[in-house]
C-alpha cells in the first residue's frame, strides 16, 4: 500500500468514494489490481462502514474477483464435494454428529455421504448452502 493510500480519509458518500478511491473501472493491470486491494484492505479496518461504503466494497470486490479469475485461475477440476465437505468440516471443527445435524440425518448418513456410498439430497445442499453462505452449485458435481 502505497503512503498516498495509507494517509487517505475514506469519504462517506459515493461520489466521494469514486473521485477519492477507486473509480470502479474494470481492472486491467496489476497496479490497478494492487491499488483496488489496498484499498479494500483499508476500508476493511474501518470500526464501521455505512451503507455507501459497504456497496462500494461489494462492487469493488467483484472487479477484483473477476480480474483474479482471469488472471490467476484456479483448476478445481479434481476437487470433489466429498473434499468440499471435509474441509467444511474441518475449518469449522464439525464432528460427525454436528454435521448430521445440519443435514438432518445421523452420523452413520454423514460417513456413507463422506465415503461416496451416499449422495446429498437437494434438501442437504440448500442446508449446506445457507449454513457455510456459498452457492448450492459448490456442492453439485
């Protein structure tokens, strides 16, 4: 982060946000690349952020979303929904049990899903979806 970027008062108001910030431009470059993630990183230390910040968070992260995407893409072609749901599990220190619980079946359930022996039901995937806040379409493979 550059010292221009760390000295700067985040603005209030969108208009302030675009002419002082980042102006929402597709990016292109790396320098853009790097000035958009400075500057999500500094209005992500603000204690609180009003409705105008946040929006402007959201849309400048999906600008640095799409240009990771392009630019740095990453294969999960061999990543399974079995892989998917132990991590889950493990980053979220679920047990078995927890996880059944979540799903609406009993550990013995959860082992068969992890061991490939047993499919998730559409029901399951929308729990899996609203619980861990991610697509559905994670988890249909």
């Amino acid at each position: 982060m550059d010292m221009k970027t760390k000295q700067m008062k985040i603005p209030g108001n969108w208009n302030g946000l675009l002419s002082k910030l980042y102006n929402l431009r597709p990016i292109r470059s790396e320098s853009a690349y790097e000035k958009a993630i400075a500057i999500l990183l500094k209005l992500g230390k603000l204690p609180e952020m009003n409705k105008t910040q946040s929006d402007y968070v959201e849309v400048l992260s999906c600008l640095v979303s799409k240009y990771e995407d392009k630019r740095y893409p990453i294969d999960t072609s061999d990543v399974t929904v079995i892989d998917i749901l132990k991590s889950f599990m493990q980053d979220h220190k679920m047990t078995g049990t927890d996880m059944g619980e979540l799903l609406g079946t009993n550990k013995t359930a959860v082992s068969r899903i992890l061991n490939g022996k047993r499919k998730l039901t559409v029901e399951q995937i929308k729990r899996l979806s609203e619980r861990f806040k991610v697509s559905t379409d994670l988890f249909i493979r």
